[in-house]
C-alpha cells in the first residue's frame, strides 16, 4: 500500500476552534464533507471485514443455510 497520500483524500476542514492559547481543540466541516468521511470509514470496516474472512475455510450457501436454521430458536 502506497505511503504517499494524495491531496484528494485528506479531510478538508472548513474551520478550526481552539482553545485560549490556540490550540486546536475541534474541527469544522461542511456537511458535505462530513458524508464523504462517513462513506470513507464505511468502506474501510468493509475491507476489515473481508481481510478478517480472508482465511476462512470456503462453505457452500446450501451448508450454511442447513446450519443456520439449525441454529435458530423458533
């Protein structure tokens, strides 16, 4: 995976509020933006998921439907 981040993907922020001394305590963003984020960590806890499957034994649907209702209190 590339290091090198392209100006496209960093948050653009609209405004900073800081403290006293000036320091950055939050952000401001457009809520635009904020949309664009939530669709950027959406994306990477689906990749999460599938790194974490990766290894897993393939099933077929039939196996894990039989299993699944199997499982299933009614």
């Amino acid at each position: 995976m590339p290091t090198i981040q392209k100006q496209a993907d960093i948050v653009k922020v609209k405004q900073y509020v800081t403290d006293a001394k000036g320091h950055k305590k939050a952000a401001i963003l457009d809520m635009k933006e904020l949309e664009r984020v939530q669709e950027l960590l959406e994306d990477l806890a689906d990749l999460k998921a599938i790194e974490d499957r990766v290894c897993e034994k393939e099933e077929s649907y039939e196996s894990f439907s039989s299993k699944r209702k199997s499982s299933l209190h009614v």
